[in-house]
C-alpha cells in the first residue's frame, strides 16, 4: 500500500476544510465556546490517558483472556473452584460467572472491612455487574476475565445486579451476598476436588 498519496490526499482533505471554516463567519462568542468545548474535550482525554498509563486504569478485557465455551472444562472456573477461596497468601479471591439470568454461586458469604478481589467471567453474552455501597461496577465481556478488587463497609444483605441489557430475562438478573462481621466470617473448607481424594 502506497502511503505518500493517502498523506497528501488526507492534507488536501484538511487544508479544504481549514479553508471552509474560515470562510463561514463565526461570531466571537461563538468562538468563545468552541475553544471552551476543545479545552473541556483535551482535558477528558487528558484524564482518560493519565489514568491509563499512571494510574492502570484499563478496560477489563486488557487484563486476561478466557476460553467461555469451554469454562467448565478449565480448571480456574471450574464448578467447583467458584466461590470464596483463600489464597496461599491469605488473599480472599471469589471467582464468579454469570449466565443468561443469574450469577452463579447464587450466594456466598463474605467478611465486611476486608480487601476482597472478585474474578468474573461470562459463560454466554456481555453481562455487567453492579453492587451498591461498593467501588463494583464492570462489565463482563464474554472471552475476557474482568477482575475487580473491592471492600464492603459494613455487614449486611447486598444485592448483586446485572447492569448490562442481556436478554428477556435481564430484569430477573440479580442475586445478593452475605456481608457478615470480620471476626465472625469463616474461610469456607473445599472439598477436595475429584482425583485428589485419598
Ligand atoms: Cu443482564
């Protein structure tokens, strides 16, 4: 592909336009808060890219790709590796996925005023997560693992909503968790998956 004609035909493009613009009469107020406008744009951009490259924020399908047709085939999202699990590090990890309509495990029990990084995965369509009180709002992009690392302040019920128009059945897309107080919560037991059984 020739790039030396498409530059010149792409200066050509823009001095026309330089050319019309200038040629139509704009009102100084007008001109006013066309440049108002291009500083508020330049500094969204400029927000946008600082929180990128400095700060790590990155749409959720930058971090980590996955196979969803094959999720109960993997080992990570496997059945019976979702839910709560406590990492060599004593980390809390809670690897959920959603499906057209729920969230699944339906229910799990975590502490309240402690670190907590959710791990969610699709198994069909694009599917979003919200839950109130709580940094948690992301999408869930099908062939992507969207991680999440959050805290809920205080015990109590809170409800785990789709946020993303998937189906008919959407509106019935929600599930809640468990916050009970840090001292009372206890690390769940896995049973040892199948194959490790003595
Ligand atoms: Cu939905």
């Amino acid at each position: 592909m020739q790039t030396k004609p498409l530059i010149q035909k792409c200066g050509h493009v823009l001095r026309d336009c330089c050319a019309q613009f200038n040629a139509v009469h704009i009102d100084n107020l007008e001109r006013k808060w066309i440049a108002i406008s291009m500083m508020v744009i330049a500094l969204l951009v400029g927000i946008i890219t600082i929180d990128a490259f400095f700060h790590g924020v990155n749409p959720p399908g930058k971090v980590e790709t996955i196979d969803s047709a094959s999720l109960h085939l993997g080992k990570e999202f496997a059945e019976d590796n979702l839910g709560v699990d406590v990492n060599d590090k004593g980390e809390i990890i809670i690897r959920m996925v959603a499906g057209r309509y729920s969230f699944f495990p339906k229910h799990i029990d975590v502490p309240a005023e402690t670190p907590l990084t959710f791990r969610w995965v699709s198994m069909d369509v694009l599917h979003g997560v919200h839950i109130p009180m709580t940094n948690m709002s992301t999408m869930i992009v099908p062939g992507y693992v969207a991680e999440i690392t959050t805290t809920f302040p205080k015990p109590g019920e809170y409800p785990l909503l789709c946020n993303e128009y998937c189906g008919l059945g959407h509106n019935h897309m929600w599930s809640n968790i468990s916050v009970i107080a840090k001292e009372d919560w206890q690390a769940p037991v896995k049973s040892p998956a199948k194959g490790e059984q003595q």
